[in-house]
C-alpha cells in the first residue's frame, strides 16, 4: 500500500473516531466532547498573556481557531498513524488508544466531567478508529495478490492495491471519513442547545415593578452607519473563556448567595422569578476593548436587583468583596459598596425583553453599571460569594487590575475608519459611554482645526452610551478625525493612549479617510 493511501486510511480512522465519540457525547447528556475538553485545557493552560492576545486578535473567532487547531492537528497525527501502521499495525492502534487517552485526561481534568462517560466516550472512539484502521491497512489489502519484488527487493510493508481493491479501498476509507464527520457534527448539534432554545421559549418574564426608560424619541439619531441605541441580542458581542456555552438547565439550576454571611441561602429559578424585578438601560464594556473596537454593547436588563438579596443575606463585618462564580468555574468580583450604591446592579435574567441567550449567560447573570464585564458580569451564574478583598477572581492573577471601573470613551462610527468618501456635506458621527457617569459633551477635531462640540442626541440614564453628531463638509483630501467625550463630572477622557491592559485602553480615537475630489 502506497504512503498516500496509509495516510488517507489514518486519517479515516481519526474521523471515525472523533465521529463517534461527538456523538457518543451528544447523545449522553453528562459526555463530555474530548475535543472541547482538550479546548479547555489549552485555554486554562495557556498563560494569561496568551489567552489575552488571542481575544485581542480573533476576538469572537478565538473559540472557532482554536478548534479548528485540534482539528487539523488530529488529522496530521492520522495521517501519520496510517503510514505507521503499514509496518506497525499495533504501534499505530496504541497511537489511537493514546489519542483517545489525551482527551480522557483532558476531559478529567474538568471535575464535572463524569469519569466513567469519561472513559466511555474515549473507549468507543478508540475502538472505532483502530476497527476502520485494521480495516483499512489490514483486512482491504490482504485480499489483494501479493506484488512481485521490485529490483531492489523491497515488496513494501503491505501489499500493494490492485485497481479493483484501491476502487474499493477509495470508497471505503471516503465512506468512514463522511460518516465521522456527519457524526461529529450531528453530536455538536445534539449536545443540548436545541432543547435549551424549547426551555427559553417557554419561560413567561414577569413584569418589573421599576421600568427603564422611557427613551423619549430624542435620544436616538437617524444617521446611516451610527451604531444602534439598543445592540440586538444576537449582534451583541460576547468575550467568555467558555468553548462550549455551558447548557443549563433552569428546572435544575440554583444560586446561592453564601460566604461572609449570616443567612447563606439558595433560590431556584422559580423562587428567583418571584422575587421583584427591576429593568435598567446599561452600556457594558470589556476591559480588553481597543479604542474605536466594538467590544461594548447596549441593552435593557431585567433582573433581581442586588442589594436585596444581599440585605436578606446579612453581610458580616469585612465582607468587602462580592464575587459572582459561574456553573464553569470563572469567577469575577467587584467591592460590595457598589452593588449597595448602585440600584440598578441585578441578577439579570432577560437581555432587550426576552430570556438570557444561552451566550450571554442563561440562566442568570451580574451587570453592574461602570464595571468591565471581567469583574463583573459573570454570566450562568451559580454562586454570590461574599469575600474579604484578598480573594482574586479568574482574571487578576493573569495581570489585570483588581479594580474595573470602566473609562471615559468615544468612538467615531461615521465615516467609517478607512474608508473613501464623496466630497458632500455628511455628519461625523458615534456613540460615547461613562456608564454611572453619564456623557455630557463630546467634541470632534479634523486635521489640525480647532475641537468643536458635536451634538448630543437626548440623554435619559446616565448608564447609556449617547449617539453624537457634527456635521462636516467634506473637502477633497486626506483627512484624520479625532474626537473625545466629557463625562458626566465634567472631567474630558484622557489622551493618554494606553494598551487594554491592565485596566482597559484609553487615549482618543482617531480615524482616517479619503475624500474623493
Ligand atoms: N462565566 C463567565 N462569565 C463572564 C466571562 C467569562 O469568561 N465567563 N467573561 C466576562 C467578560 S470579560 C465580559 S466583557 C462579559 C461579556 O459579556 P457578554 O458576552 O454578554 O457581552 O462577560 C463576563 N462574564
Ligand atoms: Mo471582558
């Protein structure tokens, strides 16, 4: 057998293998996918620099690139099994067994893995990718006429194919590279996201006894381009460390709200869903948002507010800290004071009017107003931990400030940055944010003019990011804009251009475009 179709057989067997097990793994609620597993442990391996660059430079692609990465990774380590095994048939199914073995480890390296669906998901695709090898390399060929020697001697490991057999061996090793494919995909799309869509829809919102708004027409601008006032659920960006969106399910979810208190306790979702609710309007940012990215988002929250729970709780002497813990370990905390201060921080369980996507963390999440979402807004959430000050969550060991409040920024929107324009009277235009603080002016500066005040659209909560405008006539030409937003304290953003870490970028935005003559 030729080294092409060795290797055309290996990676055959991994197909079948990881197939398999995808779909072991959809089907059983509790499996694990060994490929998310293997995911998680790259993630909760690297080092947080790395993990940081990757979301700085794929962003939201980060999760898919790093998939593909194993993927294309298992499929080398096939191919290279198959030609082995033209010799070393059992060295080569070990290689497969070791193979599955990563993921078992990988996968066990996650407490809430079951071990033994664990080992079951490995066993099974470890003997579907050593049956299709044997196969393959093994039971195909020796049905074929053994070759004459060659002048130098060498017959080759295996025998070589007659055309019939390689027909049959192309259509075999195909057949179980489909099949493992269709397998592996059908259990990505069994692995519980449509049953929790069924549960969601069928979740009836009780009404809030405080509503947001209400946003009086004034307050959005009707310029082509500008960045929406509201950022529809399924557009809004979404930063977690999360490979696979956790599933949970709300009939058995439960949060409790424990630690630094004198009465710990647990609410269900029902029991949450009965508690008053309030609605806010708040702008969230992360913290690795570059200047003029789109890593902030506009929505209106409903949810139980915080301070309640917290009173109910009892707070003891030094419980400075409350950290939200998420069902997948990520945890973030923020100090205490700001959840008492702020009315409008919550347990939020509904994003822009319907129940939480199961990506922006169903069923429960935190928003805190002025917070990046690091230390904050800890999404399926399972537990409010109250802690002393020295507890760290998940980010501040990898090298991000203690602290989160999230600064003063303006992004131009229009034109957009690059981009080649007509001559003509056309507004420069964006959204500017100091949740908590409100915006209170921004100005705009083109080439080396003077800051001029844009217009504001109507501001109603100071939580919101505002649209602005200035109208510009556009003159043939190079040009560089600027712009910079003053809060609602009246203190102007900082021109100081610092990277997003630690604690998030600052210094102007600045955009460049072509005006055609
Ligand atoms: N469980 C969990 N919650 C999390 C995170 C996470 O990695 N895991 N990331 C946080 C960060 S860094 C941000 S910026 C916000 C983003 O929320 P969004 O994805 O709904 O926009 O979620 C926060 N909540
Ligand atoms: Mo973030």
């Amino acid at each position: 057998m030729s080294r092409g179709h060795a290797a055309l057989a290996g990676i055959a067997s991994v197909a079948a293998a990881l197939g398999l097990a995808e779909l072991v793994a959809g089907l059983i609620p509790q499996a694990p996918s060994l490929i998310i597993a293997v995911g998680d442990f790259v993630i909760d391996s690297v080092p947080g620099w790395l993990e940081q660059w990757a979301i700085a430079t794929l962003g939201t692609a980060d999760k898919p690139v790093l998939i593909g990465g194993i993927l294309v990774i298992s499929v080398l380590l096939g191919a290279a099994l198959g030609v082995l095994a033209r010799r070393w048939l059992v060295l080569a199914a070990g290689g497969i067994a070791l193979f599955a073995l990563l993921g078992v480890v990988a996968a066990l390296a996650d407490d809430r893995n079951p071990v033994v669906l664990s080992v079951l998901v490995g066993a099974l695709g470890a003997a579907a990718g050593v049956a299709v090898l044997y196969t393959l390399v093994v039971a195909l060929p020796s049905r074929a006429v053994p070759p004459e020697p060659t002048a130098d001697g060498d017959a080759g490991p295996t025998p070589a194919l007659s055309p019939v057999d390689r027909r049959r061996f192309l259509a075999v090793t195909g057949g179980a590279t489909v099949l493992g494919v269709l397998a592996g995909v059908g259990g990505y799309l069994l692995s519980g996201r449509e049953r929790l869509n069924d549960l969601r829809a069928a979740i009836r919102l009780p009404a809030p006894v405080r509503q947001a708004g209400p946003v009086p027409p004034g307050a959005t601008l009707d310029i082509p381009g500008l960045t929406p006032l509201f950022i529809p659920n399924e557009e809004f960006y979404r930063i977690d460390t999360a490979l696979r969106v956790p599933v949970v399910n709300p009939d058995t979810w439960q949060m409790e709200v424990r630690g630094m208190v004198d009465n710990p306790f647990t609410l269900t979702y029902a029991e949450l869903m009965e508690l008053p609710q309030i609605e806010a309007d708040i702008t969230i940012a992360c913290v690795s948002n570059e200047v003029g990215g789109d890593l902030v988002g506009n929505a209106r929250w409903q949810g139980v507010p915080l301070r309640p729970l917290l009173e109910r709780a009892g707070l003891q002497e030094g419980a400075t800290q409350l950290i939200g813990r998420s069902v997948d370990g990520f945890t973030a905390g923020f100090p205490t004071v700001t959840a008492l201060d702020l009315e409008e921080a919550m347990v939020a369980v509904a994003m822009n009017g319907e129940p939480l996507p199961a990506e922006h963390g169903f069923p429960a999440r935190l928003i805190v107003p002025g917070l990046y979402g690091y230390v904050s807004a800890t999404k399926w959430l399972a537990a409010i931990e109250l802690t002393d000050w020295d507890v760290d969550g998940y980010w501040i060991p990898r090298g991000w400030a203690k602290e989160g409040p999230v600064k003063t920024q303006a992004r131009i929107d229009v034109p957009r940055p690059g981009s080649t324009i007509p001559a003509a009277r056309r507004p420069i235009a964006g959204v500017a944010w100091a949740p908590t603080r409100g915006i209170e002016g921004v100005e705009v500066r083109i080439d080396d003019g003077p800051w001029q005040q844009a217009e504001l659209a109507e501001s109603y909560d100071v939580d919101v990011w505002r649209q602005w405008f200035l109208p510009w006539d556009a003159t043939p030409g190079r040009h560089v804009i600027m712009a910079r937003a003053t809060d609602g304290e009246g203190e102007v953003q900082t021109d100081e251009r610092t990277p997003v870490a630690p604690d998030g970028a600052s210094g102007y935005p600045v955009i460049e475009v072509v005006v055609d003559g």
